[in-house]
C-alpha cells in the first residue's frame, strides 16, 4: 500500500527524513482491527516526529499520521481515536496511562491506505460529517475541546483568549468555545489571520502581546515561549492557563511570583479520551459547527503539506486523501 514514513531524522531538516511509497499492509494484533483511510489530517506532531522529537531512531521506518476517518471492516464509517492506552492503567483515562502512544510513535499511523487499530479507538462517523472533516477531529479538535470544556474550569459567557489564532488547535477552540457561549479572543501576529479569527467566532481579534481590555478568565495556550508572557499578564486573578503545546519553545521565563501573587492556575492537556470524541462529534452533529480545513491534498503530495505547515503558511487543518 501507498504510505508516507518517517524513515530518518532531520532536527534542520525535517522533509528530508520523509519517504513516500510503497509499505506492506498491516499487521492486524489480537482485540484490533484495520480502517480503509478515506481522509487523514496532518499535526505538527507529525513535523516533530521527523525532527526526532517523541521518538528513537531505533523505531524507524515508520509511517506517519495520528488522524484519520474511513470505513472499518464492516462497511462502517468511522473516526480513529488516536491514543493507544489502557483504561485500567490510566484510572479509567487512556490519556493518563503512563504506557500511552499516539499513532505513529510505537505503531504505524494512517497516512497510508489503510490502518490499523483497537477495535474500541473506532467511533462512529456522523452521516453529516464529510470524511475530510472528521480526519480533524481526533487530535487538534478534540485536544481544544478538552481543553474548553474539562480543563479550563468555564462557564458559558466567561472569557477565554486563544493564543496564536491559526494553527488546527487555536481554530478548533475559537469555533467551539463560541458555539458554546464564551466569549473568546484571539492574538496572531498577522492582520489576516486575526481577520479570520473573526470570521470563525472571536469576539475579538488583538496582535501578538497587545494589551488587552480586560483580564482574561482563562487562556488556551499552545504556542509556549512566545506567548506565555503576555498569557499569565493576560489572566484575572485567580484565572487558569491550559497549556496543551509549545511550539516557540519550552522553557519561558515561569514568572513565578506573579502565579502565587495572583493565584493563578497552570494546567497541562493532552489529547482526550475516547469517550470525549464521541461528544466532540456529537456537538459538531448537533450544532453544525465544521473544521477549518486549509486545503485538501492527495497523499502523494504530502511533502507540499508539511512544507506548508513547516513555514506556518496554514489556517486550519491540512488534510490528505489516499
């Protein structure tokens, strides 16, 4: 089958690790089954795995891709969950499984024709959803929705500031947070993805670091270095950063006397449990709310996608077709 691996890693140059072509099909474990891919959506995840982050050398060649809907072995059209943990090791949270993986970092992921997985990380596709739509679901999307609704502690008409308005993570929390009744603002450092943050939902829309009109209830955070800064100065006291990323970097400055100063909570995320997909996807049935994606491509041009996404020249997600 036709697929894109991960076959070296390149921490300057990441495409350059990239192979596109031919694998061999599956292997299907006990208890698990395999996905024809209709639609697969690309990460930065997938970006840093060329770059040798969240990964051995000793684990390539493997195939890339944590996200993806299709149609299972029995006609099904289904979403994949893409965390590969035990309930019972996580306390009822595959998420909290300290053996956990994502697709792509032990097992071979879905940027390929087919995939396989657990039967129980298949969950149903709404009829409504286009297969390129739900391919955004499994890690952007339902990473901004446990953000919002588990993590950050809100109620309906709080306000909440999204950082860096553009990446798949920052779009989906925009779109969901005001389809749930926050009040959501955004930062970018450019006017026409401030523009579209607008037009996906924000209330409002302020560059990178600008002072804002009022103290923030709680603030999404994915882009880490760049923006932390301005995120704590950002929050109420009392208020709570949910940190799910950091793709400036890791180590800002922590400004710790101003988090005790102001009681400010700092809470890390990750991904979301199986059971929080299937609400995901309810939520977006139920109120027509759709992914942002960015443009379509087939498989074959998968190098175009990460170049784009490489060089931050995306709105939304990149999603791939086999």
């Amino acid at each position: 089958m036709f697929a894109v691996t991960a076959a070296r890693i390149d921490a300057d140059n990441p495409l350059d690790g990239m192979e596109l072509g031919e694998r061999p099909d599956p292997t299907v474990p006990e208890g698990w089954t395999t996905v024809t891919v209709k639609a697969a959506a690309l990460n930065h995840h997938d970006v840093w795995t060329l770059r040798g982050v969240g990964i051995r050398e000793d684990r390539l060649p493997i195939i890339l891709g944590g996200d993806a809907a299709g149609i299972d072995e029995d006609g099904n059209e289904v979403i994949v969950h893409s965390v590969i943990g035990d309930l019972e090791r996580g306390g009822g949270d595959e998420t909290l499984d300290p053996k956990r993986s994502l697709l792509s970092e032990v097992h071979d992921g879905t940027f390929a024709q087919k995939v396989a997985v657990p039967r129980r990380n298949l969950v149903p596709k709404p009829a409504s959803l286009s297969f390129e739509e739900a391919a955004c679901l499994p890690t952007a999307w339902l990473t901004a929705y446990r953000m919002l609704f588990d993590k950050a502690g809100l109620q309906p008409g709080a306000t909440v500031l999204v950082q860096g308005a553009g990446g798949g993570v920052a779009t989906a929390a925009i779109a969901l947070g005001s389809a749930a009744g926050y009040r959501v603002w955004a930062t970018s450092r450019s006017a026409d993805k401030r523009k579209r943050a607008l037009d996906l939902g924000a209330d409002q829309a302020f560059e990178s670091g600008a002072r804002l009109p009022e103290r923030v209830d709680a603030v999404l955070e994915t882009v880490g270095e760049a923006t932390w800064s301005h995120s704590l100065k950002s929050l109420r006291p009392g208020g709570r950063i949910v940190v799910s990323g950091a793709t400036s970097g890791e180590v800002p400055p922590a400004e710790l006397n101003r988090v005790f100063f102001l009681q400010l909570s700092v809470v890390g995320s990750s991904m979301g449990t199986r059971d929080q997909l299937v609400r995901l996807a309810r939520f977006l049935d139920v109120t027509g709310v759709r992914p942002l994606v960015d443009r379509v491509l087939p498989l074959e041009q998968a190098r175009d996608g990460f170049a784009a996404m490489a060089d931050g020249k995306i709105f939304g997600k990149i999603v791939f077709t086999p």
